[in-house]
C-alpha cells in the first residue's frame, strides 16, 4: 500500500506561504480550528501556540494547504493526498533550495499561468530553453524556488 506523505516547507510566515501557493496551485488552504478547539480544550495546547487567520483560529507556526478533490480528514481537515504543511523557523533561507515545486501548465499556458503567480508574490528569475524543453525559474514570496514548466 503506497504512503500518504506531506512536503514539509520550512518558511519564516507559515500563513503568507499558505495563501500564495493554495492560491498559485488552486489547493484548499486546511482550516483546523476545530482540531484547536478539542486540544485546547483537552489542555494538550495553549493557546500562545495560536493566532487568528481570516477569522479563526490557527496554529502560529503551521499552515497547510491541500488538493481539493482529493480526501481528507472531517473532523481536523487534514488533507490526506496531496498537501503542503508550511511550518515556520527561525533561520532565514540562505542557499538554493535542495527539493522544489515544478507546476506544469503546458506550454500554450506558461506564460499566463507566469503573469498569475507574479500577481500572487511569485518572482520570474530567469527563462530557460534547453533541449528538452522551456521552463521558468521562479521564486515564491520567500524567495524558494520553482519551476514552471
């Protein structure tokens, strides 16, 4: 049987990184404040773990966005397919990244779908044709890079 897994992305705003690419891939961003509320009330958290977002609560240093067609858990909404958990540190980001996202339009939306992540926060870095193909080097609000293809 395959293994559910997450990508766990280390960021300085969990909750910026959650908006930008639940909206540049079109994910659902998880609302756990019902999972809070039962922590908070089994006093398994305090509540200076939290903060508010959009107008419930949220864990201060976790977000995670998650594929909208795919399943999930009712009672926490935890996405149990494809999600992204963004969880905040202390340290900046200082080299290339070792892993990265590449999103793949096709070729007839590449530049759209490039114009729309820039409005989002997304930065274009530099285009590349190689023999294989074209993609554009991105960087989202945090400056991590991505691809599209």
């Amino acid at each position: 049987m395959p293994l559910h897994w997450k990508l766990v992305i280390d960021c300085a705003d969990p909750h910026r990184q959650a908006a930008f690419w639940a909206a540049a891939l079109e994910y659902r961003i998880e609302d756990h404040s019902a999972l809070i509320e039962r922590l908070l009330s089994a006093g398994a958290i305090t509540p200076d773990l939290l903060t508010d977002v959009d107008g419930h609560r949220a864990f201060r240093a976790l977000a995670a966005v998650r594929h909208p067609d795919e399943p999930f858990d009712p009672v926490s909404d935890t996405g149990l397919g494809h999600r992204l958990l963004f969880q905040q540190v202390p340290e900046e980001k200082t080299t290339k990244n070792r892993l990265h996202l590449d999103l793949h339009p096709g070729p007839a939306d590449r530049d759209a779908t490039v114009k729309r992540l820039e409005t989002l926060g997304a930065t274009a870095l530099r285009h590349v044709k190689e023999p294989g193909g074209e993609h554009v080097v991105m960087a989202d609000p945090e400056g991590n890079e991505f691809c599209v293809q």
